[in-house]
C-alpha cells in the first residue's frame, strides 16, 4: 500500500541552527501538508500546499517556516532558525483527487531543539 | 471556527471490555469526520470516516456514527484488545474535496491491559 515517508524519523539540533525536514508524498497524490503536534499537545495545521505553492496556512507558519517542492517526488519544510519551542514531532501528509478528502500521514520527525 | 473535544484520557482497560471515546465538534459548513489512531513509536494512521449525517464508519471492530443532532462522533469497540493500545484523535474537516485540512481533538489515550 503505498505511503508517505519521512525523513529523519528523529533529529537533534542546536538552537539558531536551521533545519530541513523531507518527505515523499504518496506518488499520485497533488495535496502536500505539514502538522506538527508539540509533545502532550494537539496535532496542529502548519501549512497546505497545491500546484506548486501555498494553499493555506495558520498563525504558527510565520516567516522562520518555508515549504517547497523540489522535484517531483520531495516536499521539504524548512526552519530557518530554530527555537526551543519548535521541539514537536513534523507530520507531512498527503491526499488526491482519488482519495478525497482523505489525508494520508507519514510516521513523523521528532525535532529537538537543545 | 471549527473544533473537536475529546473526552480525556488515559481510558484504561481490561482486555474484551466496550470502549467508547467520546468526540463531538463545532464546524463553520458541513464537516467529514475522522478517526485516527497512532500506535506508539508510529504516525498516524486513518482508522475511520463519516462524510454525512447518520453514516456510519467501521474498521477492525470500531464503529462511529456521524451524529449531526448532537454534534458527535464517538468511537465504539465491543471488545478490545491489547493491540487497541493507542492514541486516538478525532478530527474533522470541511468540505469534501481533496486539500481541505483537518483539525484535530487532543486525543485520547487508550490503554488495554490483559
């Protein structure tokens, strides 16, 4: 069954420092997301993306986030300057046409921030 | 705006007992309703859906019923197991067609002893 995988599964960086999460939506898929769930915490909307940009994002996306899609298959999403309040496990997701208004998740990135 | 309340956990136990996770939710439109599970050390997997009033959801033994009189969603078992050990988040999103996000309940804890 196909899916969307992350990488890294698990990533420690110093604050200040800036970070790269990447992940492979589900191949026929046109709708890319970023969640993030702060441990103890709800999973949280960051951002949507559609035909190459910005569908919708909330308050939390502000302009230390960045999204984009490389290629055909990567979409990444950028911390330019992490903060220790960044610290969450980064869900990336993905749904089509086919699927509706079913998103798929991937197994997530733990970001710490020391 | 929208929201989904989730009865808080941790919802302990014993292994065949009835599990029901309360949800209910407010929504600006019509909603489709969702329930996801995460095991632990993984992401999140769709476990059900309701896209309509009085439709019911179902996947390995659980059951929900959009119920649009009382706002609610809750997610049943009649005999759970100690691989029912999870997380599980309520989540809604309005609008049918693919790229519409989810918001999430804070999710419920079950835990299932032997």
């Amino acid at each position: 069954e196909p899916e969307v995988t992350q990488t890294p599964s698990h990533q420690v960086t110093q604050m200040g420092q800036e970070v790269i999460l990447r992940c492979v939506p589900i191949s026929n898929h046109l709708y890319f997301y970023w969640y993030r769930q702060i441990l103890g915490q709800k999973v949280e909307f960051l951002v949507s993306f559609y035909n190459n940009e910005i569908s919708e994002k909330s308050e939390i996306f502000d302009d230390q986030f960045s999204v984009e899609r490389p290629d055909g298959s990567n979409f990444t999403l950028k911390i330019r300057s992490t903060k220790l309040e960044d610290s969450a496990m980064y869900f990336c997701a993905s749904s089509g046409a086919l699927s509706g208004n079913t998103i798929y998740f991937g197994e997530g990135s733990w970001l710490t921030v020391v | 705006g929208n929201s989904v309340t989730q009865m808080e956990g941790p919802v302990t136990l014993s292994e065949e007992a009835f599990l029901t996770i309360n949800c209910t939710y407010t929504a600006t439109g019509y909603p489709s309703l969702f329930w996801y599970v995460q095991y632990p050390g993984e992401g999140l997997q769709l476990l059900l859906k309701a896209t309509k009033a009085d439709d019911k959801g179902s996947n390995k033994g659980f059951e929900a019923t959009y119920r649009k009189e009382t706002t609610s969603f809750h997610l049943e078992k009649g005999s759970v197991q100690v691989s029912d050990s999870a997380v599980y988040f309520c989540a809604l999103s309005v609008g049918n067609n693919a790229g519409n996000m989810l918001t999430f309940g804070g999710g419920t804890r079950l835990m299932v002893k032997p």
